[in-house]
C-alpha cells in the first residue's frame, strides 16, 4: 500500500511538471503571438503612410502637368536678324552648363545665350575681366547617360562686357580660338534648341 502511495504522489509530480512545461509553452506561444500582431499592427501603419505619400505625390504630379501643359513653347521658331542687327549670328536664348576656369580657379555656371562667336554666361563668383578664361561646355543630349558621361568642350574665350543680374555675375565672352570642331560643337547646341546657327 505504501509503494502504491509512492507511485501516486511519483504520478502527480509528473503530471504536474508537465503541466507547467505547457503553461510555459503557451506562455512563450503568447509572447509571440503580440509580437506578431505588433509588427503587422506596425506594417499596416507604414502601408497607410506610404499609401498616403504615394496619392499626395500622385496629386502634386497632376498639379504640375497641369501647370506644364498650360505653357505654350516655341522650342523651333527661327531666330530671325532684327534691323539694324550688329551680330554676326543668331544668339539663341537657351541654358547650357558650363564649367569657367581662369588660372587656379574653376567654377561652374550657366550659358543663359550663346552664338557660334560667344556666351553669356551667369556666374556665382566673380573673375578677372582683364585675363582670358578656358569655358567648358556641356552638350545637350537627348540621352541622359550621354550627356552625364559626355568630356565638355573647352572654348578659349575673352571677356567684353560684364554686369550684375540678382546677385550673380554676368559675362558676356567672345571665342577667340574657337576651331572647326568647337564651333560643329555649338551648332549641335542650335539643333538640339532647334533653331537655326546662322541669319
């Protein structure tokens, strides 16, 4: 009879050690499940912000098309010779990149105009009018990875007239040894403008 009591109380403590191993599990088992229910709480909030930047972004871009589709371009009309004219060639009215160097310094700018003889160009820091600076400019390209990977072409240039224009620096140059291959460089500027090179 006492080893029949032995076995019970033996029994029980299993049972009982048992249970509570599953007591822990579902424990464990709960832990995980908010955890779970957490992240997707969390995920389900960044969906919703990304939702709502995305319809936001979709606005700002019907915004803007609505806007551009309200200009009227005249991306070929001919640049014709105004009476009187003292140029030798047409100055399209059209922005170039452009990197100015003038002895250590380099900068880079814009070409708010240019012709096959000279720039205008818009510069954030002054330089000396006096000494003559080497003007690399970038080709436009219908092609972006061209254009990014494209060598600038240097034309040697002279100032001949500068001014100020809302705190930046305007320059009006001339080539002065501007070869075949630079001015063929230019007339690629007229033709992606679509304007003509000469009156």
């Amino acid at each position: 009879m006492a080893l029949n009591a032995v076995e019970s109380a033996q029994s029980i403590q299993g049972i009982a050690s048992a249970s509570h191993q599953q007591l822990d599990r579902f424990a464990l088992l709960e832990n995980t499940t908010e955890t779970l229910f957490a992240t997707l709480r969390e995920s389900g909030t960044k969906v919703e912000t990304t939702a709502a930047i995305g319809e936001d972004l979709r606005g700002v871009t019907q915004r803007l098309h609505n806007i551009m589709t309200s200009f009227s371009f005249q991306h070929g009309k001919p640049i014709s010779q105004a009476v009187n004219e003292q140029r030798r060639s047409p100055r399209a009215e059209h922005s170039l990149l452009v990197r100015v160097k003038q002895g250590e310094q380099t900068q880079d700018g814009i070409c708010v105009d240019f012709s096959l003889s000279g720039l205008r160009l818009r510069l954030v820091q002054a330089v000396d009018e006096a000494s003559p600076i080497e003007v690399a400019v970038f080709i436009p390209d219908d092609d972006l990875d061209n254009y990014a990977r494209q060598a600038p072409v240097l034309i040697h240039c002279r100032i001949v007239r500068s001014g100020r224009e809302g705190g930046k620096f305007i320059y009006g140059v001339e080539f002065t040894r501007a070869s075949g291959d630079e001015q063929n460089a230019i007339r690629r500027c007229f033709d992606f403008f679509k304007k003509n090179a000469s009156f």
